[in-house]
C-alpha cells in the first residue's frame, strides 16, 4: 500500500534493505530510489531488469542474508 505521509518515513530508525528492477511497473525503481532518500537507514540495491536478477540471486541471498544477521 502507498504511504500516505512519506515524511514519516524519516523516523524509521530500524535498517531497511530496497532491492529494485528497472522497468517493475508495479514496483517501479524509481519509487525505491525516493524511499532511499526519506529512510535514514535504508540500502538500495537496484537491478537492471529480470536478467540481471536472475544473475544476481547469488548475491541478493548473501546481501538478504547479511542484512537479517545484521539486523536480528
């Protein structure tokens, strides 16, 4: 669901981890980008479509995986 008040966002203190893929219509990029800059602890990670996700799974499970170790 949509954030109504994106300016909330500057008091979330927990880590966030974006992981975006340029051209999601429903997820667009973009949008993780914004998040990015309202989330004072947030990592971005964008991909450049379907391809390089699937290349990237590796590293996403070592990223997701170091992030939740981090995090927990």
């Amino acid at each position: 669901w949509p954030v109504k008040d994106r300016s909330l966002l500057a008091h979330v203190t927990a880590p966030v981890l974006l992981i975006c893929i340029e051209g999601d219509h429903i997820h667009p990029a973009e949008l993780g980008r914004i998040y990015e800059g309202l989330l004072p602890n947030a990592e971005l990670i964008v991909l450049g479509g379907q391809d390089e996700l699937f290349a990237s799974i590796p590293m996403l499970v070592e990223r997701v995986s170091a992030f939740l170790a981090a995090s927990g």
